[in-house]
C-alpha cells in the first residue's frame, strides 16, 4: 500500500497514518510537518519513508520500529541530530540527511550492516564516528566542520566506493587511505591539506579525484589542472623506488617513503587495519610470511585483485576465525578451492574477472556471505552451492554465459535485495521473478524478447509489476 501526501500544507500527519500497519511506502515531503507522530514504529511493514523537505526539529526514537524500511529521506528540516533508534532500523541501505542542523553522529550507525549510503552534506557535524559493522558503498560528508579523517576511520570503511568530503577543514589526509581498493571517486575539494600522500597514485580502481582549493605546497596548480589521470600519474611518478631507498641508506639518508606494498603490509598497517592488500603486483603467488604476518595481525579482509595468482593460496584457509572479505578479482582462477569453505565467517567473495566455469558444492556452509560477485567469468549455469547462500544480499553475475534463471533455486533466497544478470545469454525469463523482493535486478543484453526492452528501460519496479502481471493462476 502506498500513501502519497507530499506538496501540501499538512502541519502533521493525520493519526489514522499510524494505524496503516500494512503500509509499504509513505511520501510525506514538502509540507510544513514539525513532529512526527511517536506511533509512527507501529507501522510494521514500512518499507519507504520520505519525510524531506520539512519543519522537523526532532525524530522520535520510536523509529526503532520500522524495522523493513530500506530507505529513509528525512532531509531538507531542521534535525539536530538523529534518534538513537535508528540503529535498529536493521533494513536500512540509504539514510538521507542532507541539509539539516546535525552536529553530531550517533555511532550505534555503524551496527546497519545493510547501509550502503549515507547523505549528510549540508550539516554541522564537527566529529564523524567509527562506523563499525557497515557495508558502506557511499559516503557523503560534504559542507560540514570536519577536521579529522583518521586511519581508524578508514580501516572500516573498506567497500567505499564514493568518499565526498568536500568544503570541511581537513588538515591530513592519511595514507591509509588506500586501504579502500574500491573507492571511484574521492572528492578534498576546499579543505584545509597541505598534501596528498603519493601513493594515492596507486589506487586503480580511481576514477575521480578532486582536491581544488587547498593549500597544497608539493603540488603544483598546472598538475591540478591536468584532471584526475595527470595528477595520479604525477603522484605515481613522486613514489620512491624500492632501489631508490636502498640507496639513499647506503649513503647515510633516511628513507621517507617505503614501496606501497610494504607500507600497506608491514606489521603496524596489519595491526592498525586488519586488512591485508596485496593488489596490483602482478603476482603469481603471496609470501607465506605475508600469511603469518596476517594471521598474528588478526586479518578480517584480504585483497588479491590484479595478480596472476592460478589458484586461490591454500594459506586463505590460516584466516578462518577472522576473514569477512576476500577480493580476488583480475587474475587467472580456473577452479576455487573447496577448502574456502572453511572461511565461515566471509561477507563478501569478489571472485569476478577470472576464468571460473563452477564453483565446489562445499561453499554452500558460507551461510553468512551477504555479497557474491561472480561477474565476468566463464558460468554457463549459476552454481548450485550459491542457492543454499541463505544471508545473500547481493548476486553479480553479469558477463558470463548464463542461459537460464533457476526461478525455484533464487526462490531460497530471501534476502536477496540485488541480482545482476546482464550480459549473459538467458533466453527466458520465468514470470515468478517478479515475486521476489528485489531491490535491483538487471537483465539487459541477452537473449530473451520478453521483457522487451522499453520495460527492462524504466527500471526494476517496473520490470518486476510487468512479470508479476504475467503469472498464470
């Protein structure tokens, strides 16, 4: 059920609101609402709840019941802060927050495992918390009074793939922050840094850096104005070499920089971060002291992505109490290793851009994986193991050679909010489909002629009605 009330004059929501308690989303933005009704947890089975663009001065904690809502705009008020309640809104992916009075951040946030992104340009916040426990895909701080970005931040914020901190009053950007291996864009723009650490330059996966408008003293404005590739070649070129070290000490002088690799893995990084990078090394297999160092460091993500590695180390299999990531996208795997399954505690397997055809069936005991990218691989079929996945969120499995949708083996996952199946050669898809509670599904560039393309064009909503409408009773 939905229930439109936006573009009115409504001072506060009608009380019978609150009794709705099959009510799925509830537009109530651009009124002049001051309160919320504290009854407002009772609606069980809220799913959307936008009430931006609003008089609000407080949220009542009783929030700490609409425990399916995913997304939530409370932007454009007057919010001084956020109810501590909103850490139990457990189904929470989007929290929009931009444009308020906020101050400060309650760090009970970091329990929403499901958060993906966070909006709070446009405030007043001073401190930002360690977010711990978050899956965070997009953060932005923009137009704040933040002074600190600390390496404890960042060590808990490895899925970031947008950081916007932009117009705050950052003096130092650390170097840890090339932990976040996925990051796509990174905008300093107008804070307060003298540097940028050169490694930066080494972050691949880096799409858009922006760091006009600071006092930058070892960068000059021309390099600036090359855009993002001239400046990351610039800082590449500043990184000094492993030779370039050596001699330096031969002739009495003080190392300033170490090579990325070690910097990102010596024994302080492992302890500070708990995150073992060993990306873009074109390496066909890891160090076992690298393992050991890992495993005293208590490890809980572990990156391989752009190797030549043929196999996944049979020493992954040391990390087994700790490991929640592992990325190894970008190299040369032909089969995986059945022994993973004893990684019970993985979140997140990034398996994508390799030369899989299959999966062994002992990984359907990773119970707990939330995140599973299979995308640009050799899979004619998605692998049986992957349906007993129970906690799934989200499936990528675009760019393979996929010719069917397992309606009855997606069905098992209830959870599962993302399945991406473009690029493959599916060339039916099963109506039941539209039952699932898919946040995203992307199906485009196959084979099937059904859905045709104008209803695969206007997005999932649409694409899942049109399905559902197609089921024959």
């Amino acid at each position: 059920m939905l229930l439109m009330s936006c573009h009115n004059e409504l001072v506060e929501l009608p009380p019978s609101v609150c009794r709705c308690k099959s009510l799925l989303y509830l537009h109530a933005e651009h009124n002049k609402l001051t309160v919320l009704d504290e009854n407002i947890g009772n609606i069980y089975c809220l799913e959307d709840l936008d009430v931006s663009h609003n008089q609000l001065t407080c949220l009542p904690n009783t929030v700490n019941g609409l425990t399916r809502v995913s997304k939530f705009n409370c932007s454009h008020n007057r919010l001084k802060d956020l109810p501590l309640g909103i850490a139990s809104m457990n189904a929470l992916r989007m929290i929009e927050a931009a444009h308020n009075q906020i101050q400060s951040i309650p760090e009970e946030i970091g329990l929403l495992h499901h958060l993906e992104q966070l909006y709070l340009r446009h405030n007043q916040i001073k401190e930002l918390p360690v977010l711990q426990g978050t899956a965070l895909k997009e953060l932005h701080l923009g137009n704040n009074n933040i002074k600190e970005l600390s390496p404890k931040h960042l060590e808990h914020l490895l899925s970031l793939l947008v950081l916007d901190i932009r117009d705050n009053k950052l003096t130092e950007l650390p170097v840890e922050i090339t932990l976040l291996t996925r990051l796509h864009r990174l905008d300093l723009t107008n804070n307060d840094l003298s540097s940028i650490p050169y490694e930066v330059g080494d972050m691949a996966s880096l799409d858009s850096l922006q760091i006009e408008g600071n006092s930058l003293k070892s960068i000059r404005r021309d390099i600036i104005m090359r855009g993002t590739v001239g400046l990351l070649k610039y800082l590449r070129s500043r990184i000094q070499e492993p030779e370039a070290v050596q001699e330096s000490q031969d002739k009495g002088g003080f190392p300033w920089t170490e090579s990325v690799a070690e910097k990102r893995n010596s024994k302080h990084m492992l302890n500070t971060t708990h995150c073992l990078d060993y990306s873009n090394n074109s390496a066909t297999e890891v160090p076992e002291e690298v393992w050991w160092s890992a495993k005293e460091s208590q490890v809980i993500a572990v990156n391989l992505n752009k190797n030549c590695l043929q196999a996944i180390p049979d020493h992954i299999t040391s990390l087994s109490e700790t490991l929640n990531e592992l990325h190894i996208a970008g190299n040369k795997l032909t089969t995986v290793i059945a022994e993973l399954s004893i990684c019970s505690r993985l979140i997140v397997l990034d398996l994508s851009n390799n030369q899989l055809t299959g999966l062994p069936q002992e990984l359907e005991t990773l119970v707990g994986l939330r995140d599973l990218t299979l995308s640009y691989n050799r899979f004619s079929a998605l692998p049986a193991c992957v349906y007993r996945m129970k906690s799934l969120e989200n499936l990528l499995a675009s760019d393979n050679s996929i010719s069917s949708i397992d309606i009855d083996g997606l069905s098992c996952l209830q959870r599962l909010a993302v399945l991406d199946l473009q690029n493959n050669d599916i060339a039916a898809v099963p109506p039941e489909l539209g039952n699932m509670s898919l946040r995203a599904l992307q199906l485009g560039g196959n084979r099937f002629r059904v859905p045709r393309p104008n209803i695969i064009a206007k997005g999932t909503p649409a694409v899942l009605e049109y399905l559902r409408s197609r089921i024959t009773t």
